[in-house]
C-alpha cells in the first residue's frame, strides 16, 4: 500500500554546514580512489566497447546503425520523464536525505516508468517505427522500470561517495551487453541482436546493484518531501528537457529528412567520436557532481578540485580527439571492412573536435548545477538548443548529413560561457590548466599531419604513426608541464618514494 502523507518525517537530517579539516580529506579520499576506480572501469568498458563497436562496423550496414541510433532518439526523450530531477536533487541536498525521500522518489519513479513503458507500446503500434527496430524500442522500455530500482541504492552510494561499488554494476552491465551483442551479430542475428542485449543488461545490472546496495524498499508519497525535492530537481529536469529537445528530439526529425543510409554515417561518426568523452569527461562528472555538492560550502577546497578535473581531463583527451581526428582516414585505407565509412570522415573530424569544448565545458556546467546555480546553466541550455535548431538545418542545406558536425562544431565554440560564469563565482585558472595539453597536441598534429601519407601505406605504418605521435604528445608534455604535472600528483599522492619514481621519469628534481 502506498503511504501518502504531508507531514514532514521525523527520521534525523544532518546539516551540512562547513566542512573541518578531517571530512575534506575523507572527501579528497573518497574522490581520488572514485577516480581511480571509474578510470579503470573506463579503460575496461571502452575496450569492450570498441572491440564490439569494431564487430558492429564490420557485420552491420550504415542504414542498419540509423535504425539503431533513430530508435535510441525515442528513449532518450522518454527519459526525461523518468525522473523529474529527483536523482540530481537527492544527490545534490545540504542535508542528508531520509527514508522518506528515497521511498517517495522511488515511487514517483516507479510510476513514471510504467507510464514510459505503456508509451513506448504506443509508438512501437504507430507508423513511428516498424520492423526491427519495434522490438529494440519496446526492450529499452521495459529497461525502464528495471532501472527504477537501482536507482536509490546508486544514489545512496554516490552520497557516500562511495565509487569503487558503483562501477560494479556498470562493468556487468557493458560485459553482458556487449558480449551478447557481439556473439548474436557475429552469428548473423543483425540489428535484432541489440534487442536482447538491452533486455539482458537491464537485469543484470539492476540484481548486481541491488546486491552491493540493498535498502528498504517500499512505496511512500511524502507531499512536502516530493515538494522540497522538485524545487530543485524541477529547475534540474527543465534544463535536461531542453537537452533532450536539443539532441534527441531533433534527431527523430532529422531522420524524418534524410535517408537511412545518410543518417546512418551521421550516427556512425558520433558514435565513435564519444569514446574520447566518455573515457573521460562522463567518468569524471560521475564524481564531480557528488563531490562538488559536498565541497559547495568551502571555496577553496571546490577551486582545486575543479582545477584538477579540467588539467586531468584535458590531459588525456586532447591527444585522443587529435590521434582520433588525424588516424581515422589511416583507418578506412588499410582496413577493407572500414572502406564503407569514409563519407562519415569529415563528420567524424568535426563531431571529434567539438568535443574538445564540450571536454572544457562539460565539468564547469557541472559545478554549476552542484552549487545550485541551475538558473545559469538553464539560460545555457536555452541558448544552445536555439542554436542547434537554427544553424544545422542551414548546414545541412549546403553541406548535406555532414551538416550536422559542421553545425555541431561551430556551436561548440560558445562553450567559453561556462568559463566565464564559474570564473564569477569561484576564482579559477582556467588557463594555466589547459595550455600546456594544447601545445602538446599540436605538436602531435603537426606531426601527424606531415606524415598522413605514408601512414595510409598499410597497417605497420599507421601504427607506427600513431605510436610517433604519442611519443611527441608525451615528450612534449614533459617539456612544456612536467613541473605542473608532478605538482597536481603531489597534491593527490601521499607516497612520497612513489611520487619521487614519476618525477624521476620526468626529469624534476623532488
């Protein structure tokens, strides 16, 4: 029986006022060990990823990824209305959250999901889709109530900050996922395969979670629990709706104009200019957003962090958008299977690139929101959705699917914004934790520009050219930022002979 109420609970709430000395350096812990396990999770899940992206692009046709990537259009509207910001504002409350506020989310959740699923029946009997792509649209909609009931027992660790159990369910997850989606395709079941691999991950994932995390479960509608909790997370949905109307929303019409084949190149190329991102940018926000909400109250404490999480982030993902950018034509000379994909190469360069700003911006839209300034990134969102409903359909006009990144990428230049507004706030050095990735990269480029030729000989060669431009991004790193690098690792690395060993390597004197 669900208990409505509009008293407030009388469980125990914690303040969260100033922080001593002591819970910054749990804090710290807690972060360093999260990022250390979601990097190793990363490197894990995107080998799986790529391994099964690379089956994927070998088995399956261009029109067989636009059906694919049409249908995920869909579930990513529908998610909005999966939550209505009560996960971000659990997460992000100054006092801890009682049963009552997770019961009262999870019901809310519940009860949106089974409303997602009977939506996704409803699209799945219309014109909308047909074929295949009706039974990946109706597994990603039971996935929905699946979800449902992790979702607390992740919060309640993201609260604890406690990372190094939350990647366990993801890494079941993408193995389940991907490893079904590989051996179906592989033996001839095409896109249909990425039915069964839906279905299946949501159950994993939602027994392992609840396996590491177990909590009361049951249903309560607490009125001024759901109250307080939406005068946050309402500002907090408002923001992802437009982020959804932005990308998703329009994807569903951009299918509508073009053909499976071009939107099927488009979704290819954007793809596989993500894994960059998510290797680092969606991993570090994973923990940024929990340990921001905590450090919201002690300035300088949030200046570091966010200062480390743009030197880090930058640190490996400019060279990967570079090694990406310059080795994927390489790529479609020496390997026959990748021939196919060489119209989405100029997409693939400009998505790539945009992501760089996104790499930039992303973590400080994410302070944002962990500070409460919602109503900043609100006014964000307003104006990159415009932008994106205005100038791709201009692009594509005259430059056809490839419309899409170049659109994509000039947008991606209004992304200093974050910069700015964060600058505002709490007074960074954004610069000084940047430049030093840019220059290195552009040697790499350089590099890696003169030699294109001969990296399109064979496979020896391109591999021998992305391992010359590694090495130049790394020596020129260790130029330009060793002092800076061992700096950031002094102040996360408490072994001192370990610390010694890496500035040993990079010629600094410790």
């Amino acid at each position: 029986m669900v208990n409505i109420t509009s008293a407030d609970t009388t469980d125990e709430v914690q303040e969260v006022g100033a922080l001593d000395q002591l819970e910054l350096d749990e804090i710290k812990s807690k972060s360093v060990a999260g990022a250390a396990s979601y990097f190793a999770r990363t490197i894990l899940l995107n080998f799986i990823g790529i391994a099964a992206s690379i089956v994927l692009t070998f088995y399956l046709s261009p029109e067989d990824f636009g059906i694919f990537g049409y249908v995920i259009q869909f579930i990513g509207i529908l998610t909005f209305f999966s939550d209505i910001g009560l996960a971000a504002s659990l997460i992000q409350m100054k006092t801890t959250p009682t049963l009552t506020d997770y019961r009262t989310t999870f019901t809310v959740q519940q009860i949106l999901s089974w409303l997602i699923f009977l939506a996704t029946v409803g699209i799945a009997k219309s014109s909308l889709v047909e074929g295949n792509a009706v039974w990946i649209l109706l597994a990603l909609g039971i996935s929905f109530p699946l979800a449902s009931l992790k979702t607390i027992s992740a919060i309640k660790l993201e609260r604890k900050l406690d990372f190094s159990k939350l990647v366990v369910p993801q890494i079941v997850e993408q193995i389940v996922f991907n490893g079904l989606l590989i051996f179906m395709v592989f033996n001839g079941y095409g896109v249909i395969s990425y039915a069964y691999a839906i279905f299946a991950r949501a159950i994993v994932g939602t027994t392992a979670m609840f396996i590491i995390k177990p909590w009361k479960i049951g249903l309560e509608l607490n009125l001024k629990a759901l109250k307080s909790l939406i005068n946050f997370g309402g500002k907090f949905q408002i923001n992802d709706l437009l982020a959804r109307v932005k990308d998703n929303l329009f994807q569903i019409i951009l299918f509508r104009f073009m053909s499976p084949t071009d939107y099927g190149y488009m979704s290819w190329a954007k793809t596989w200019s993500m894994y960059p991102y998510n290797l680092t940018v969606n991993n570090v926000m994973a923990i940024t957003f929990p340990t921001f909400s905590r450090l919201q109250n002690n300035k300088d404490a949030l200046r570091k962090a966010i200062e480390k999480s743009l030197f880090f982030i930058t640190l490996v993902i400019f060279p990967l958008i570079a090694g990406m950018s310059l080795f994927i034509t390489p790529l479609t000379h020496v390997i026959p299977k990748f021939v196919k994909w060489q119209p989405a190469i100029i997409s693939f360069t400009l998505f790539s690139l945009s992501i760089g700003w996104s790499a930039i911006s992303s973590p400080l839209t994410n302070t944002l929101n962990a500070i409460g300034k919602i109503d900043t990134t609100l006014r964000l969102m307003v104006m990159w959705t415009a932008l994106t409903w205005l100038v791709t359909p201009v692009m594509i006009y005259f430059f056809g699917f490839n419309g899409v990144a170049l659109a994509g990428f000039l947008i991606s230049f209004t992304s200093f914004l974050p910069v700015v507004y964060v600058k505002k706030l709490i007074p960074i050095n954004f610069m000084d934790q940047v430049w030093r990735q840019f220059g290195a990269t552009i040697a790499m480029a350089v590099v890696g520009l003169m030699g294109m030729n001969i990296w399109k000989l064979s496979i020896k060669h391109m591999l021998a050219g992305i391992i010359l431009s590694g090495l130049t991004y790394l020596l020129s790193f260790v130029v330009i930022g060793r002092h800076k690098l061992i700096g950031e690792l002094g102040s996360i690395i408490k072994n001192k002979s370990a610390l010694r060993k890496v500035g040993k390597l990079l010629w600094v004197k410790i």
